[in-house]
C-alpha cells in the first residue's frame, strides 16, 4: 500500500507537470497571437496613418500649385493690360501726329493754291 501511494502521487505529479506544461504552452501561445493581433493592428493603424498623411500633403501640394498658377495668371494678365495700354497710348500718339500732319499738309496745300492763284493773277497782269 505505501508503494501505491507513492505511485500514485508520482503519477499525480507527472499529470500535474504535464497539465502545467500544456497550460503553460497554450497560455504562451495566446500571448504570442495577441502581440501578433496588436501589432498588426498598429501596423495597420499606422499605415491608415500615413495614408491620410499622403493624402493631405497631396491635397496641400495641389492647392500651393493652383495658388501659383493663379498667382502666375494674375500677373501675366496685368502685364498684358499694362503693355494693351502702353500700345493703345502710342496708337493716340500717332493718330494725334497725323492729324497734325495733316493739317501742315492742307495748310501747305493751300498756301500752294494761293501762291499758284497769286502767279496767275501777276502774270496776267504784266
């Protein structure tokens, strides 16, 4: 009988080591996951992350663009207003100066008139 006993607590003792070390492998292997479940999670976090950075900078990026190219616009714009007005200034100008000339060509011409009348009537005379 005290061989049984002992046999038995050895057997107790060996199916409490073996149920321990199942235990302990299972316990193990449900940490394990759950790191592998957490990381993949803030992997996936942190790539949502990053994409929604990406999408802003692109978003930021084209908005500096389209405020250049308006910017750029604007200004191509008030140089040709600037340089329409510097051309139609000179259009004035000259059409001012023709005018002129052509009021020193008609006073030329009448002048030749009256000198060409005043020969006739000098010749006539004589």
């Amino acid at each position: 009988m005290g061989e049984d006993v002992i046999n038995t607590t050895i057997i107790a003792g060996l199916a409490a080591l073996i149920i321990g070390l199942i235990a302990g492998f299972l316990a193990r292997k449900m940490i394990a996951e759950a790191k592998i479940d957490s990381a993949e999670t803030e992997a996936k976090r942190i790539g949502e992350k990053a994409s929604d950075e990406a999408e802003r900078a692109k978003k930021t990026a084209l908005l500096e663009a389209k405020d250049q190219i308006f910017s750029m616009l604007s200004e191509a714009e008030k140089t040709a207003n600037e340089r329409r007005k510097e051309v139609q200034g000179q259009e004035n100008r000259l059409a001012q100066k023709e005018e002129v000339l052509d009021g020193k060509i008609k006073a030329i011409e009448e002048r030749e008139a009256k000198t060409e009348t005043s020969e006739k009537n000098l010749a006539e005379q004589q």
